[in-house]
C-alpha cells in the first residue's frame, strides 16, 4: 500500500453499483475521494480503473462499509485491484487511526473518535470556519497537526507554518489522504512530530504572530488544556498576536464545560479578551 495508489470509498463505490443496476457501462468515478473525476467501465467481472480491475465482490464490500476508505492495491501477477482499509494502529500512542469518509475530504478517526466537525458540516468547512476565526498572517503555530487541513490553510496566507504532531500514525494516515498532499510538499509548512506539550517548550519568547490549538478531545489530550500548557502559549505568542482554540460544541452539554475552564484557564496564563466564536466551536485571545 503506497500514498499514490487509488482511494476509494463506499460514497466512490454506491453510485457505480447503481449505475450497473441501470445497465451502464461507461461512467465517471473518483480515484481520489472525489478531488477528481475519471473513466471508468463497468465490466461483467468488475469495476475497470485505469489502473486495474476491481470485482464486484470487493466492491460490494467496499460499499457496505461506511466508516472507511480503502487504497486499491494493484497484484504483482495480476491486474486486479485489492482494497485495503486504511488503518494504522500507532505503537506511540497504543491508538488506531483511520481516514472516515465523506462527500468532501475525509475526517481523521483516532480510537474510533473523529478529530473533524462532521454533523452540519464537512471537515473542508470546519476547517474553513478555524481558519477565518485564526485569521493566520506571519509566523503560524498550529499544536495539533492531524490531517494537515489547518496548517494547509494557514499556509495560503502566512509566511510560515509549523505543525506539530504527536503520533506518527497520524502522519502515515495522512500520507494516504489526497487532500493531506500539500502538508507533505507546501514550501512553507514544517513538520515536526513530538509531544507538543514538549515541542513548544524549545520556542523561544515571542515566536509566533498567530497559535491554532486544536487538540484532540479533554479525554484524550487533557495536558493540552492545562494552566502550565496555556502559559507556554502565551510565552511564545508575540505582543498582539491572536490565540484560536478549537474547544468543540460550545452549546452542548460538555463543550459548555469545557469552556468555562478554558475561559478561566486562559485569562490567569495571561490572555486578554477571550472571546467565543461558536460558529468555529472554539476560543480566540489575545496576548
């Protein structure tokens, strides 16, 4: 299985089987979870890629199920084309991670949890609302890198991005993720993987004009809702710069809790107008 091989998913593979019900044969599909649009045939033995054939077994398969994506390995022997479920499970973290499929990019799963807004929205979407919220100019910090989509967006308007990632799972998951590309090829995003709470302990003073925190969920990363991790932001925040702190639902039941003491947590590190954006389901402040 290799980060250039085909990516399909069962929303890639639902309107083929309906389309050979209809008697089709001559369509147009996505070997990259819908970026873009190719050939291909419908065939009595199976759906013809331009890389290989898929049978209608495996994508009967593939279509029943709906919490995956799955990259097309092509036989050494054969042109046949085997899916295999993207699925790492991380030695550093003892977690599995996955891509979970939708219309638009995919979401990160982490332990079976999905690390993007899904419901209302897609994670193209969500990342743009993070994104209009950061207002990301200068020097980019982004703690939690994921998938990449927030240090991609940042990088359309900063000078520079840093991206931290604690789990290496995480990273080989994105390498198989079309819409990861730029993470691994932008010229002004830089990878680091490590412990955030450690990594920002090695920035000196007033290193960044711009901090994106989107951590994983309390449960999972509690130390990246600390006093001591907020006081490391704002030492390495410049003067003016803005904090955005992605938080979750602010009107549900936890998100609403969560805030509280994030709010407070935030403003004795030494934050100023901490203020709720709930359309981002987050936090700015301001140093």
């Amino acid at each position: 299985m290799t980060a250039t091989d085909p990516i399909i998913s069962h929303i890639q593979l639902k309107p083929l089987l309906k389309a050979r019900r209809a008697g089709e044969t001559d369509v147009v599909s996505s070997v990259d979870l819908n970026l873009t649009q190719v050939p291909v045939t419908l065939t009595p033995e199976g759906i013809r890629y331009a890389e290989g054939l898929l049978s209608w077994k495996d994508a009967n398969d593939v279509a029943d199920s709906d919490n995956a994506c799955y990259v097309l390995e092509r036989g050494a022997a054969s042109d046949a084309l085997t899916p295999v479920k993207v699925f790492v499970f991380s030695e550093e973290t003892r977690r599995h991670c996955s891509l979970y499929p939708t219309p638009a990019a995919p979401a990160l799963l982490v332990a079976g949890l999905p690390m993007h807004r899904i419901k209302g929205v897609n994670p193209m979407q969500d990342t743009e609302l993070k994104i209009k919220a950061a207002q990301p100019t200068g020097i980019v910090l982004d703690t939690s890198m994921g998938l990449g989509y927030t240090a991609i967006g940042a990088a359309r308007t900063a000078e520079h991005v840093i991206t931290i990632e604690l789990d290496p799972g995480v990273e080989e998951v994105a390498t198989y993720n079309p819409y990861s590309r730029e993470l691994f090829t932008h010229p002004r995003i830089e990878r680091r993987i490590g412990d955030s709470a450690e990594v920002i302990t090695e920035f000196p003073d007033d290193s960044f004009t711009r901090i994106i925190h989107d951590p994983p969920t309390i449960v999972l990363a509690g130390d990246l809702y600390s006093g001591v991790y907020y006081r490391e932001l704002f030492r390495i925040l410049r003067r003016g710069g803005r904090l955005f702190h992605y938080i979750g639902d602010l009107n549900s039941t936890s998100g609403a809790r969560t805030v509280r003491g994030v709010i407070d947590r935030l403003t004795a590190a030494g934050f100023k107008n901490v203020t709720r954006r709930p359309e981002a389901f987050a936090v700015i402040a301001f140093k």
